[in-house]
C-alpha cells in the first residue's frame, strides 16, 4: 500500500513539475532568452521562417531564433577575417557592427573595418545564397571593400553601415563621430558603391560629437533617421541613447519631431538607459505584417554590464513618431497593445518616469486621479487608449495630454507629450500578486496535484 501511495505521488510531482515549468516560461522576464549575452551592435533579418541576428565580433557572431525570443548562436561569417582588411587597417582584429540585406536573389552583409578611436576605416561586403547553414549552397563570399575613410583625407568615419531602399534603388547610410553621418547610392546589381551616383551626402551631425549607427527605413511618406547618441562599450557606465529624425526625402534634410535639423544635433529621444538597462543603442529596426520592433543591445546592469541582445515593440503614434515598449514580446503572440482597455486594468500604483529618468510610485485612482503627482493629475480612456493629464511629474512639468499605449499584458504604458516627453509607466506588483499572468487560482490547483496521502 505504501508503495502504491508512493506512486501516485512520483505521478503526481510529475504533472507538477511539468505544470510548473509552464509556470516558470509564462513569467514575464527582463529580455530575450537563450545566447543572448555579448551581442554587440545587432542587425536582424528573417530568412525562410527563421529570425537571424549578426553581431559585433571576430568574423560577425550569427544566431538565429523562430519567435524572436529564444536565440541560439549558429556560427560567424568568416572564420578568419578577410586578408585585404588587415593591409587597409592596420591593427584591425575584429570586425565591427554589420548590416544585412536580401536583393538581387543575395544575402548581402556589409561590415566595419576600424580600430576604436580613428577614422582610418572601410566597410566591407560579403554575399550568400542562404543564410541556413544547412543548406549546401551556403558559403560567404566576400566582396572586398565598398567605402574607406583616411585620417587627413576625409572627414568622416566609414562604419556602421546600414542599407536602406529608395523605390528599387539601395542606398548605403554609414558614420561615426567626426562629421556625423552620411549616405551614398550602391550599385544593384553588384552591391558595391555605384559608379554613376558618387555624392557623400550629409544627413546628420553633432559638429563632431558622439552621433553614430545610423538606421534608416521607409514608412509612409517619411523616411525615418535612427541614430545612436554619446558613448557605448563602457559597460554599465555607457551612455548610449537612441534619437529619430525624419525626412521626406532620403537625403534629407532630416528634423526632429520639434523642427530641430538633425545636421545641427536634433534629434527626437526613442530610448535611454534605466535601471538594468544601461546604454541601450545601435538600433536595427524589424517590421513584419503591420508590427516593428526595435532590436538593439544594452549593458545589463545586473551582469557586470555584459553587451545584451534586446528586442522591444516599436510603437507608432498618432503624429508618426516612434515610441517602444518593454521587452517581452514574441513574433508569435498577437499584439504588444492592448485591443481592449477597461478601467480596472488601469486602477492601482505605477512607477511613472519622464524620459526615462528617476521614477515616482503615483496611484490611479477609480474616480479618475492620480495620487502622488498634484492636485489636477488625472486619467481617462479614450478610443482605447489611456489618456493622461499630468502638471508635474518629479519636477518636470509635461504640456498637455498625453495619449499613451497599454500593455496587453497590462505590465506598462507609453507615450508622449505634446512638448515631446516619453511618458511611462511600470506596473507596481502589490503584496500577494503572483508574478506570472497564470493567476493565483491556477497555481492552487497545481498545488492540488501534490494532495493525498503519501
């Protein structure tokens, strides 16, 4: 008989360690999972149901993941770097911040040729069939190099490059401090600078400042300018922001939502580090059947400020400006916003910041205010989204209403000023609320299982 009782119980923590781990991947987790630490200066693009990252590394790191979530490296592009980089650039050991693109029937991966600190650099390309190493027509071929930089030649910095299409026509968008970031017109055929179109045009620049990993891509009738400001690759002392500017055109010229010429240092706050999420930049962006994501890396604070793959859903607001929420978004669950906002999915505390500085617990109140933010803070809902009026928030006053993005899982909100200021919200979990979006009541019935005798 005691064996029998001690059966059914092996049965029974069976079935709950199974339920469990269902449990465990159901909490909502600070990022991506998988080989997603060292992963520098990201690009995305997916091939034949797969998602593949290039990275920052030897000879280009490459993972790969099917949802955008869990990731596994599969590889590098070169396993010895190309031997024409080395006489070009002195010194070089490693191959910097790459870019992926598919034309012409070619995966075409444009990479950076440096040594940090100077501008004595190219950018390479290298082409492929596939991108599944599987396949038996896989095989890297390089190219040689598309643009060089020289100290005393040319005042600019041949790296970070990233392609961009104007109609059928590739473009090549590149830079790095100096003076900024600038654009130039690629064969299609060949993939190499086009011999026909040899302006370097000039798109963006901080008289020499911290501009750089530039990304641009085409939506509605804008083209919209990514760029990273300040320092990166200080761990967690990084500094690493993300701007946006926009143009009509491709070569420009490219203002900030506020007017401001991003050739004289505009540019429009996308992210910034917080809390964990130190220096967050080098953006590539993902679209894919009406929804985008930012892809980027950030130094985890909680890691020893480890370079961190991170993916976040990209939000467009009513005027076209782009807001990203928290990580926690697969390409394979429905959408990052919620589709049905009721007010008891807003009622309680949350952590609210204003551009992504130091954040203040205030409380949404049922009747409609907000406690802990002045007297005439308040909310409402409208067409689905969650509007807030708010005078003051940690001293920083914030004009109008501001018209903000609810989480689907009811984790977090954003959007943005009409003065400009990234308004968010973190959910305060209360005392007693479980973690995972499974629900107390679900968790007790799993307990249920280990019931009766042993």
């Amino acid at each position: 008989m005691f064996q029998l009782r001690r059966l059914i119980s092996v049965r029974r923590l069976a079935r709950f360690v199974s339920f469990a781990g269902a449990i465990v991947a159901a909490i909502p987790t600070s990022g991506q999972e998988g080989d997603v630490r060292r992963v520098h200066d990201p690009c995305i693009i997916k091939a034949d149901g797969w998602y593949y990252v290039f990275s920052t590394s030897g000879g280009i790191q490459i993972r790969r993941s099917r949802d955008l979530w869990h990731w596994k490296r599969v590889g590098e592009v070169f396993d010895r770097i190309p031997s024409w980089t080395k006489k070009a650039v002195p010194g070089v050991k490693s191959l910097w911040a790459p870019d992926i693109a598919y034309f012409r029937g070619w995966y075409r991966l444009y990479y950076s040729v440096s040594t940090f600190g100077k501008n004595r650099s190219c950018i390479g390309l290298a082409i492929n069939r596939t991108l599944d190493p599987s396949d038996k027509r896989y095989r890297w071929i390089d190219r040689g190099p598309v643009i060089s930089s020289r100290p005393g030649r040319d005042n600019f910095n041949a790296i970070d490059p990233n392609v961009v299409f104007d109609g059928r026509q590739p473009w090549l968008a590149f830079g790095s401090f100096w003076s900024g970031i600038k654009l130039i017109q690629l064969d299609p055929e060949t993939g190499l600078r086009s011999a026909r179109g040899r302006t370097i045009y000039s798109i963006a620049s901080r008289t020499g400042g911290a501009i750089e990993a530039p990304f641009v891509i085409k939506r509605g009738r804008f083209f919209y300018l990514f760029v990273s400001f300040d320092r990166c690759c200080r761990g967690i002392k990084s500094t690493y922001k993300i701007k946006v500017g926009r143009s009509e055109r491709i070569t420009g010229p490219y203002k900030d939502r506020a007017g401001r010429p991003m050739m004289k240092g505009g540019g429009t706050l996308v992210l910034a580090g917080y809390g964990r999420y130190r220096g967050p930049g080098h953006n590539a962006v993902l679209s894919e059947k009406g929804r985008s994501w930012l892809v980027h890396h950030f130094y985890d604070a909680q890691h020893a400020g480890v370079a961190t793959l991170q993916i976040r859903p990209l939000l467009w607001d009513s005027d076209g400006w782009p807001l990203v929420g928290d990580p926690g978004v697969s390409a394979q669950t429905g959408s990052a916003t919620s589709r049905r906002l009721d007010r008891p999915n807003v009622v309680g505390p949350w952590n609210v910041s204003i551009d992504f500085g130091e954040e203040r617990v205030v409380r949404f109140l049922a009747d409609g205010l907000i406690q802990g933010v002045g007297s005439r803070a308040t909310w409402a809902l409208r067409r689905n989204r969650l509007v807030l009026r708010l005078p003051s928030v940690t001293g920083l006053r914030v004009g109008g209403a501001v018209e903000c993005f609810f989480a689907a899982d009811g984790r977090w909100f954003v959007g943005r000023s009409s003065d400009g200021a990234v308004v968010r919200g973190r959910r305060v979990r209360q005392a007693g609320e479980h973690s995972t979006t499974l629900g107390f009541s679900r968790l007790r019935s799993t307990f249920a299982l280990l019931e009766g005798p042993w």
